[in-house]
C-alpha cells in the first residue's frame, strides 16, 4: 500500500528558532500533498495544499510566512515553523494523493512539535 | 461551513461487544463520507468510505451507511477485539472545501479490554 513518513518524529527546540518537518511519500509520486495541525483531543485542522512545483494553498488564518511549505519533488514536502513560539507547539500531519486520486490520502504518522 | 460532529470518547467495550460511533455532517452539496482509523504511533489510515446516500462502506467488520435525511454516517462493529483500539476519524470531503479536501471529526478514542 502507499506509504507516507514524516521526518522527525518529535523535536524540541527553543523559542525563536525555525524547525523543519519532511513530509515523503515512499512509492508512489504524490502532486498533492496537504499538512494539518492536530491540538490535543481535537480534529485534524488543514493548514494549506501543498502541490508540488507551484506555490502551496494556504487556509483562511494560516501564516504563510510562518509556515513556510516547500513541495520540490512529486515524493518531498516540507513544512518550516519560522521563528517558532510556545503557541506553535503542536502535532503536525501530512498527506498525500496518490496518483489514482478517488478522494483518498495517505496520512504519515505525524511529528510532535514542543517549543520551549 | 462544512463540519464533522463525532461522539466524544473515549469509548471503553469488553470484546466481543457491540460498537456504535455516531457521526454527524454538516454540509453544501453531496459530500462523500469517511471513517478514518490511527492506530497507537501509526498515520490515519482509510477505513471504509461512501459516496452518495444510500451508499454503505464497510471494511474489516466495520460498516456505516450514509444517511442523508440524518445526515449521519455512524460506525458500528457487531463484535470488537482489542486490536480495533484506536482513534476513529469521521471526515467528509466534496463539499464548500472541493473534493480534495477533507474535514475531520475531533475523533473518538476506543478502548477494548478483553
């Protein structure tokens, strides 16, 4: 089946600095790819579309120049926390479509983002 | 806007109990319907879907059936194990959002001891 990973797991860094997460889709090549936030006992919110080769599709209230989204290949997306704050700390999610569509995403297993 | 409501949890059975998770929907147009699982340290994973009313998805023992008039897609199990504890997601996607975009339910968490 299609597998997607999300890379890290968890990390903690310090208010002020930016973390990285990486989103792969491992066998299959994914155009579309969508991050979504999780807060504790919550939904999964969308933050934005990402599709690769183009500029990804931010939802109403979500900063993009805070949360910066990077789609270079049909099998890496990337999520950059700017300048991250306490408020930021979350647990982030990504997708992705595989190629046969039918409304279907694959999900990673998402990264625990801490900032102190 | 579009909108999951979901029962909250968590939900704790005895195996081979019955199981119901009520969702309901709000929604424009004719959305298709999801039940998601995440198992413990794993992605969400598709569990069964539907498309139109009338539809009934079901997948390892777990049905639900898309009630328009209701507007509900409710999961039922007629026998858990303690392998089906999990997170369960209902989502819709295809309607103000478009097809691509899916809105969750805040999940319910099962619980099954033997």
């Amino acid at each position: 089946g299609a597998v997607v990973s999300q890379h890290p797991s968890w990390v903690i860094c310090k208010s002020g600095t930016s973390v990285k997460i990486e989103c792969r889709s491992l066998d299959f090549q994914a155009t579309t790819m969508f991050w979504y936030r999780q807060f504790p006992k919550q939904s999964l919110m969308l933050m934005a579309t990402s599709n690769e080769g183009s500029k990804a599709t931010y939802e109403q209230g979500v900063e993009k120049d805070k949360f910066l989204i990077n789609h270079a290949s049909l099998t890496l997306s990337t999520l950059t926390v700017t300048s991250a704050h306490p408020e930021d700390s979350s647990f982030y999610i990504c997708s992705a479509d595989p190629p046969s569509g039918a409304y279907e995403q694959y999900f990673g297993p998402g990264t625990r983002l801490t900032v102190t | 806007g579009d909108s999951v409501t979901q029962m909250e949890g968590p939900v704790t059975l005895s195996e081979e109990a019955f199981l119901t998770i009520n969702c309901t929907y709000t929604a424009t147009g004719y959305p298709s319907l999801f039940w998601y699982v995440q198992y413990p340290g794993e992605g969400l994973q598709l569990l069964l879907k539907a498309t139109k009313a009338d539809d009934k998805g079901s997948n390892k023992g777990f049905e639900a059936t898309y009630r328009k008039e209701t507007t509900s897609f409710h999961l039922e199990k007629g026998s858990v194990q303690v392998s089906d504890s999990a997170v369960y997601f209902c989502a819709l996607s295809g309607g103000t959002g478009g097809y691509n975009k899916l809105i969750f339910g805040a999940g319910t968490r099962l619980a099954v001891h033997p």
